[in-house]
C-alpha cells in the first residue's frame, strides 16, 4: 500500500504551522512558504520559484506571440484568446458558466 494513500493518515506535519500531508515531498514543497526557499529559476530572466510546475507555466511566458498556441473562447460574440488552457477554462467558467460536468470544479490558477 502507498504511504498515505487510501487510510487518510497524514503522518508529515509542518514544525511551523502544525499542517499534516499523506506524503513526504508534499511537506517538503510546503515547507518552502515558510523558509521562502525558491530553487527553481528561470534561465532566461532572474525569477525563482519554490515549485518545478510554476517555473514551467512561467518560462512559457518568455515564448514570442508566434510560438504560443492561443486558446480562444468559442461563444458566439466573446473572443477573449488566452495562452493557457485553464485560463481559457476559468473564463468559461465565470463568463459563460460553462461546466463540463455537474461535479467539474474550475482549476485554480
């Protein structure tokens, strides 16, 4: 069985705010808010960031509008264009109260 996976156990608890998580690495990443420990930086400009995902979303920042794949709202008359799926996903969402599903929730950006 998976540490923490199906028992609900949240054995890795923060020394600074008492948080509990099911796994090692998520206490590890979590604890980087209170250090302020960033050891993701981007190449090409001087932003550091505590997590390997958002240095990905960011270095997509640095592409040339030719290279970016834009996502554009499909309602009639709207057209808003975004380079990110879930910010074209929470725009539906919000705008036009588009949901996938009952259950669907909108990513959190």
């Amino acid at each position: 069985m998976r540490e923490g996976s199906t028992t609900g156990d949240r054995p890795y608890k923060c020394e600074a705010c008492e948080r509990a998580f099911a796994r090692n690495e998520e206490l590890t990443r979590h604890r980087r808010i209170h250090s302020g420990d960033k050891p993701h930086a981007c190449d090409l400009c001087a932003r550091r960031f505590a997590r390997k995902d958002h240095l990905g979303k960011h270095r997509k920042t640095h592409l040339d509008e030719a290279h970016k794949r834009v996502h554009v709202c499909s309602q009639p008359g709207c057209g808003h264009r975004y380079t990110r799926t879930d910010a074209l996903t929470r725009h539906q969402w919000t705008a036009h109260a588009i949901r996938r599903c009952s259950r669907w929730q909108p990513p959190v950006i």
